[in-house]
C-alpha cells in the first residue's frame, strides 16, 4: 500500500473511531503489532498524539485492546472509564470473529454495565478488529476534575 493509501485508510479509520485532531487519546493493553499498527495508522493519519497509559490526564476517548485471554475485562473498562472526559468514548477492539482472541459480544454485555457503560455501536476498523463503542449513559455521566 502506497503511503497515500495508506495514510487515506488510516484517516478512514480514525474517523471511524471518532478520533480526529485536538482529541486526547489513551491507548491501553495494546500488545499486537496488528494492533500497534493499527493504533499508528489512526494517530499519525488524524495528527493526535497519544496520552501515555500511566498518566492521570483525562481524555476523550479510550482504545482498549481486549482479547478474550487477557484478564477481567469489568475491571479493565471501569478502569479505563475513570481516564475519560464527561462526553468521552471507550472503544473496545477486539479480533473478529473467528480470529484467536475474539472476544464473544455475550461477555462484553455482561461486563459493560458493571462499568456504568453501554454499547452504542459496532463497527469494523481493520480486517483484523472490529469496535464496539461504550459510553456513560447521558444521566450517568460523572464530571471529571
């Protein structure tokens, strides 16, 4: 892929996850160079530096890497909840379907309302991994400081 294309698909899929410039963006758990290419293609592409996971700062959006082996996923969304702003995303990307990994939609319902979160939308943002979109619900979003 030319770095046109490249830079085109990537711009795509930043849109895709709501990440354009001026957004603050933390990346967590993203230990797959699928994943981290992925991850590069979106920020370089919209122009927003990545918030560094041990940082307190609170951001807008959250891309949580999470595959079905990686632990508890409850306390990973309630902590990567606490990094977001009062309108701020977390978009949990998972392989596919039938990719090793995939993470079945059933766990992520069960996991979503224990972190205050509710699914808004799905969405393919490689051939590899799909988003789901979690967000606070309107009367439950806390104003952070």
């Amino acid at each position: 892929m030319s770095p046109t294309a490249a830079n085109a698909e990537g711009q795509r899929r930043a849109e895709r996850l709501g990440v354009a410039a001026g957004t603050l963006v933390q990346s967590l758990n993203e230990d797959d160079d699928i994943a981290q290419d992925l991850l590069d293609a979106v920020t370089t592409a919209s122009g927003t530096e990545l918030v560094p996971e041990d940082s307190d700062d609170v951001v807008d959006v959250v891309l949580l890497w999470w595959r079905e082996d990686d632990g508890d996923l409850a306390n990973a969304l309630i902590d990567a909840r606490r990094q977001l702003s009062e309108e701020g995303v977390i978009w949990l990307l998972t392989p596919k379907a039938g990719r090793e990994g995939h993470v079945e939609p059933s766990d992520v319902l069960d996991a979503v309302p224990t972190a205050g979160l509710v699914q808004t939308s799905t969405v393919s943002v490689a051939a590899e991994w799909a988003g789901m979109r979690l967000a606070a619900p309107k009367s439950q979003r806390v104003r952070h400081r």
